[in-house]
C-alpha cells in the first residue's frame, strides 16, 4: 500500500489533465458552460432561501441565522462538494472501466479527479458567497478566517478516504450508488445546514450529532464565515483530523486490497 500511495504523487500532472478534462467534458456543448458552477448553486440558494425563510420561517430560526441566505450557504457549498463528490466518485471506476484495464494505470486516479473536480465547483461556489456576504453587509471575522483552508483540507483528505473506500466497494455490489443516494438525503437534513446547531431542538440531541463527521465540518464553516465571535469548534478540529487521517489510509487500505479484482468486476 505504501508503495502504490508513495507513486502516486508521480501522477501528479496526470490528475490535473483529468480535472480538467472532466470539468470541460462536463459543460461541453452548454450554452452557459463554466457559468453553471456558479447557477446550480444560486438556483439551490434561492430555493432554500424562499422555502425556510419566507414561505415557513419559524422565529427561532429566523433570529439565529440572520441573513438566512447567507448562513445556508455557508453549510451548503462544502455540503454540495461532498455529496457530488461521493456520488460520481462512488461510480467512477465503473465508468472508467477501460482505463483500469490498462495495466500501467492507477485506478485510485479516477475517484480522486472526483473529488478534486468537485473541489473546483466548490471553490467557484465560493464567489457567490461573497457577494451575498457583500449584498448583506454580513462579514465574518478576519482572524478566524484563517482557520478556513484548514477547514477545508481536512474535508479534502476525509472526502478522498471515503470515495476511495465507496468506490472500491461499488464495483463489487452495484446497489451501494442507489443506497447511497438514499443515505445522503437522510444524511443532509441530519447536518445543521438548513437550520440551526445553536437552536433549542438541535441542542437537545447534540450527543446524537456528534457522532454525525459533517456535523463538525458544517459548524465549523458557520463559526468562521457566519457567526460573529471567536471560533467555538476549534476544539474539534484536531479530532476532525486525525479521523480524516484514519478515514484516508483506510479507505486507501481497502482499495489496495481490491485493486486485482477490478478489471475483471467493471
């Protein structure tokens, strides 16, 4: 495994070619081509926004994540980049399943453009935050932004280490993509991104929601884009970590494990 993981940063350029054909293949023939990484997300936006903050704003929620658009995506772009991530890289080996015959490829490539790929629409999704932070008068505090690209390192290795280990499975049991689809509806309303960590209700089960990985990520994003004041979570960015370090090398672990069977399984 160490080996096959020590090589891999020798296809360093080769991963970005294949970012970048994936991101071109993917609006290819659009009219509005690389302009749809940032309407997705705005459609989703301004969807939510209406739902839960004019059509049924409950009044705890409303005082708590005032501008709401701005609080939401603050959870839902990271969230976006993971679920997308975890989806087309779950599947991704089986798509490319001409390439994995190819004796001098590595396979682990093809889920890692996946995320990586989706990494960029997440980057992207960023400019929109901006402007509504803008359009709102709503900045967050310049020393705790500082935590943010650590932030979002960690989710990178966490996301890498569970691709990695969906992926590997996939080929073998087919059905995990539609149970997997089914796993992160449940998995999105259990996270707080459409409502509040900080209300009376979510306080109630918080016990449950640590056990929940994305809980700790979505809060942190709302502690240092969103709410004013110091960075409360911080305590578990180290943990945060170490159990993405964990998910990495295990996840790298069970797709070395499987890697001879793949050919023959795609």
């Amino acid at each position: 495994m160490w080996h096959n993981l020590a090589t891999l940063l020798r296809y360093r350029g080769l991963i970005q070619s294949l970012v970048a054909r994936e991101l071109k293949a993917r609006y290819r023939g659009s009219v509005l081509g690389f302009f749809w990484s940032f309407v997705n997300p705005l459609l989703l936006l301004s969807i939510y926004s209406f739902v839960f903050a004019v059509i049924m704003p409950p009044a705890d929620l409303k005082a708590a994540t005032n501008p709401f658009a701005v609080f939401m995506f603050c959870g839902l772009l990271p969230w976006t980049w993971f679920s997308a991530s975890l989806l087309e890289g779950s599947g991704a080996l089986i798509s490319g399943g001409n390439l994995i015959k190819k004796v001098l490829f590595p396979a682990e490539i093809l889920p890692i453009v996946s995320v990586l790929a989706n990494m960029v629409h997440f980057l992207l999704g960023l400019l929109i935050l901006a402007g509504f932070m803008v359009w709102n008068q709503h900045f967050p505090d310049w020393n705790e932004l500082a935590w943010f690209p650590v932030i979002v390192f960690i989710q990178l290795v966490f996301t890498l280490g569970l691709v990695l280990l969906l992926s590997a499975l996939t080929v073998h049991f087919r059905d995990l993509r539609d149970l997997l689809a089914n796993l992160l509806t449940f998995w999105f309303f259990a996270t707080p991104i459409i409502y509040s960590y900080k209300m009376d209700n979510v306080a109630r089960f918080a016990k449950f929601f640590d056990w929940n990985p994305f809980f700790h990520f979505a809060v942190s994003y709302q502690e240092v884009l969103f709410f004013p004041g110091a960075f409360g979570h911080l305590k578990w960015l180290p943990v945060m970590f170490a159990g993405s370090i964990v998910m990495f090398f295990a996840g790298y672990w069970l797709f070395d494990r499987l890697r001879d069977s793949f050919a023959e399984a795609v």
